[in-house]
C-alpha cells in the first residue's frame, strides 16, 4: 500500500515573490538614492541625475533593477566607464563610477534584508 501526498505551493510561491520583489525594489531604492548623491561626476544639466531610476525589470524571473540614461543615451555608460581615446577630441576620458560604488556600498544592507550573514 502506498500513500500519495501532494502540496499545493501556490500561495506559498506567491508570498515568496512578493517577499522578494518588496524587498529587490527597496534595495534598488537604496542604491538610486546612493548613486544620485555620488561626487564621482559634475553633472552641470543634471539630467544624469535625474535618469538614474528603479524599474520593474523585464528579464526572465522578475525583480528590480537601477538603471542609468534613457533610449539612445550613452552618456551614463561613458560617465561610468570612460572613453577614449580616438574621434574628435585628443585624449582619454577617466571612468567616475557612481552606479558600481552605489551597488557595493549596499551588499551589506541587501544581505540584511534577506537574513544573510
């Protein structure tokens, strides 16, 4: 004789995800406050500034992502890492991290959020 048990995680895995894009969308919350406050770089229009946003992210298994710039905008990926040298203009341009230093900064905050020691 056997017995066959089943469980049914439906509620289970929908408290999880929420668990868990709650507390994604407050740590990316975290880091967008940390990257706007930078000194790394001037940003004399302050449009740099103001694109540096939390989205919902499309990628497969949801979450939460801080992104940088808009549609066709390199200018946050070349402040981030640099560029140079070559075109128009003689010379390098030194990379001003703000995102990556923003990130680091709270590893430790994203663990406590998840009970990580």
């Amino acid at each position: 004789m056997t017995a066959r048990v089943e469980l049914d995680f439906t509620e289970f895995n929908l408290e999880l995800e929420e668990f868990l894009d709650e507390n994604a969308k407050d740590i990316c919350t975290q880091i967008k406050k940390d990257a706007k406050a930078s000194v790394a770089f001037k940003d004399k229009s302050g449009r740099l500034r103001k694109s540096i946003k939390v989205k919902k992210s499309t990628f497969e298994g949801g979450g939460y992502i801080t992104k940088a710039g808009g549609p066709g905008s390199m200018q946050a990926w070349l402040v981030e890492h640099g560029h140079g040298p070559g075109g128009w203009y003689e010379g390098t341009v030194p990379p001003h991290p703000y995102l990556r230093p923003a990130l680091d900064k709270n590893v430790a905050y994203a663990k406590q959020k998840f009970g990580v020691k």
